[in-house]
C-alpha cells in the first residue's frame, strides 16, 4: 500500500563486484605508490598514490550511496558519482523526461535529444525495479512534441 506522500524514491546501487574492483584497484595502486618510496622514480609516486587513493574511496563510498537515485513524484534522476570531492547528486536539467525503452534507461533533454543512461557496474535487481517503475517508451516526433 503506498504511503501518504507517494511513491517512494526508487534506489540502484552499485553491484558488489564493481564496489570490490573499485576497491582492489585502489588497493593495488597505493602499494604500488608505496613501494615507488624505495625506488629512484619518486614522480610517479604522487599520481600512482592520489589515483590509488580516489579509487579506494570510491570503492567505499559505492558501499553507502547509490548510482542512480529516481524520484516518481517528479520524474528526476539524479545521478552519483563513485568519487571525487562531491557526494551530492547531479539532477537533470529542468524539463529532462526519463524513461525506459526495451529494458534500458534514456534520457530525453528539453530540446529532444536522447542519452542513454549506463547499466554497467550497478545491481541488476535495482535496476530492475527502476525499469519497472519507469514511463515505458517515447515516441518523439519532434522537439515540441511534450506532454
């Protein structure tokens, strides 16, 4: 039964496998980075190391955050990314229309224009839901053609 303020947002997390890969190589790179410390090529240390150390965060971080978080009150994907300075998502322009088409996710930007939105390295069981929970299909016959 649906609550009183609606729907709830739909989450899609990052699947286990990319959050461990994320992680591995995060790992691997800060050893490799600690190792160059004992060696005579010290300039490759500082970008082998900060390389490393965002990958190893982001692999954290796609523990506790979602990839891809869907608001069906108002239509709004909004995006997450796995690292950088950021935790906050990044929602569409104003008047974007999501939708799904033939088990995949697209975006549809105000001037008509379809982007795809990437699958890879999130859970396929949330990924699921959100398809379900998505307008299915969009036939665009030009850009004023809105609903």
């Amino acid at each position: 039964m649906p609550s009183a303020e609606g729907p709830r947002p739909v989450r899609v997390g990052y699947s286990r496998k990319a959050s461990g890969l994320m992680l591995g190589m995060g790992f691997a790179l800060m050893a490799c980075a600690a190792v160059s410390v004992f060696t005579p090529f010290i300039p490759v240390l500082v970008p082998i190391g900060l390389t490393g150390l965002a990958l190893f965060g982001g692999g954290l971080r796609s523990f506790f955050r979602p990839r891809y978080l869907y608001h069906p009150q108002t239509g709004v994907l909004t995006v997450f990314m796995a690292f950088g300075p950021s935790s906050k998502g990044t929602p569409g322009e104003k008047g974007e229309y999501v939708f799904a088409e033939g088990g995949r996710v697209f975006r549809e930007l105000p001037g008509g224009e379809r982007h795809r939105v990437s699958a890879t390295g999130t859970d396929r069981a949330d990924m699921a839901r959100l398809l379900q929970s998505l307008p299915q299909g969009r036939a665009i016959t030009g850009p004023g053609d809105r609903s």
